[in-house]
C-alpha cells in the first residue's frame, strides 16, 4: 500500500513538471530579439577595418588642409613687399649732383651755347678787332677755362660727398635682401641695389663729363690764343702799325 503511493506521487511529480516546463520557457521564448548578444569577429573585423580607413582619410585630409594653408603662407610671404626703399636717398644724391652740373659757369652743358662761344669768343681772330676787344676776348676765354676747372672740382667734391649715403644705402639694402621672407622681397631689394648702382655710374657720368669740359675749355683757349697770336703779330708786322724797322745800335757814338 504504501509503495503505490509513493509511485502515484512520483508520477504526480513528474507530470506537473512536464506541464510547467513549457510556462518556465515562455519568458525566454517571448524575450525581444536584440536583447539576446551574439559575436560575430568576422563583422566586428570588417568594422575595425572600415573604421581606419575612415581614419586613414581624415589624417589625409587634414594633411592636405596643412598644404594647403602652408602654401598660402609661402604664397603670402612672396607677395610681401619690401618694408624699405631706399628711392629718396638716391634721388636726392642724383639731384645734388644734377644742381652742380646745372650751375656751370660761362659756357654750359648746352649745344647751342657752345656752339654760339665757338663762334665768337673761340672762333678766327678778327681783323678789325681793336687791341682791347682782343685782349678782353683772351680774358674771357680764361675766365671760362678757370670756371671749368671749378666747376669740375665742385662736381667731384659733391660726387665724393655721395660716397659715405651711398655706403649706407648699400649696406642697408644688402641686409634687406638676407633678409628677405619671399620673393617679392628679395626681388625688390635686388632692384633698389641696382638703383644704387645706377646712382653711382650717374655720378661717374657727371664726373667724367666736368672734367672732360674743363680740358676742352683749356684746349680751346690754348689754340684761341695761338689764332690771337698770329693776328697781333700780323698786325705788329704790317707796315704803318707803328712799328718801323732800323738799325738798333748798342753805342751811339760808334765806340
């Protein structure tokens, strides 16, 4: 008796636990499905991959960016321009030199002036001229030699005068050229040194041309006077000048 009971309850048991076995699954059967984690390293691996070369773009870009901006900065720094100029100092020594050469005394740096003084002052001694108007034409001839040699002794001292600005601008300009952040600069500041070369031929110019006027006035008074020479020896050895030829005797008395 009593072991068919223990038999009925085991059954009984047993019964009950296949019919709540379904009720105990229905909370994992009804559960949402992103609820549940799976690992996929095949799509995990396809996504770290993706992720760098999205990186690997960025940084590519950003580099491109940083070229970008640098070469608008090399950009700028060529389109600088130069912050000196040295034009007025240059000018100003060009005109110093200009004004010396202007004030010529007498004959100037003028064609038409020179061509009128040959004319008259350096042309053929003329016959009808008195005495007086010859000897006042020999002065003035001298007068113009002296002036031109003054006048090309101030252009030297003005020339030299010019030696220590230039030095500066020189010494100024070379500095500005090293330096220079671009290629504007550099190029500027090589023009301005060959300004300063140009200055200075003008200034060797001018002495060539004063020194060069003052020998030309001293030739051409040097043969003026040999024409005035020839004329008042003429003048002196034509009969009834006032000159008469006899025999010069040392002692009258014939002793």
């Amino acid at each position: 008796m009593t072991r068919s009971v223990r038999s009925r309850s085991r059954a009984a048991r047993l019964a009950f636990s296949i019919l709540a076995a379904p009720l105990a699954l229905s909370p994992l059967l009804t559960a949402p499905a992103h609820a549940i984690i799976v690992y996929d390293p095949t799509n995990y691996a396809q996504n770290v991959l993706q992720a760098a070369r999205a990186l690997e773009q960025i940084n590519n870009q950003i580099t491109s960016l940083q070229n970008q901006a640098q070469s608008l900065i090399n950009q700028a720094r060529n389109l600088a321009s130069l912050p000196y100029s040295s034009l007025q100092q240059l000018q100003q020594s060009v005109q110093r030199t200009q004004q010396l050469l202007t004030q010529a005394q007498n004959i100037a740096y003028n064609v038409q002036n020179i061509d009128q003084a040959f004319r008259t002052t350096y042309g053929n001694a003329s016959m009808t001229a008195s005495d007086q108007q010859l000897v006042a034409g020999a002065r003035e001839r001298w007068q113009n030699t002296v002036g031109g040699l003054q006048d090309a002794m101030r252009v030297q001292a003005g020339v030299v005068g010019n030696i220590d600005t230039n030095r500066t601008q020189m010494s100024a300009l070379v500095g500005q050229s090293q330096g220079a952040t671009g290629a504007l600069q550099a190029t500027q500041a090589g023009n301005q040194l060959l300004a300063l070369q140009a200055q200075q031929l003008a200034d060797l110019t001018a002495v060539v041309a004063a020194n060069g006027r003052a020998q030309s006035l001293s030739e051409a008074e040097r043969s003026a006077a040999a024409e005035q020479g020839r004329e008042q020896r003429r003048r002196f050895l034509t009969p009834g000048s006032g000159y008469q030829p006899g025999n010069a005797r040392m002692f009258p008395n014939g002793n």
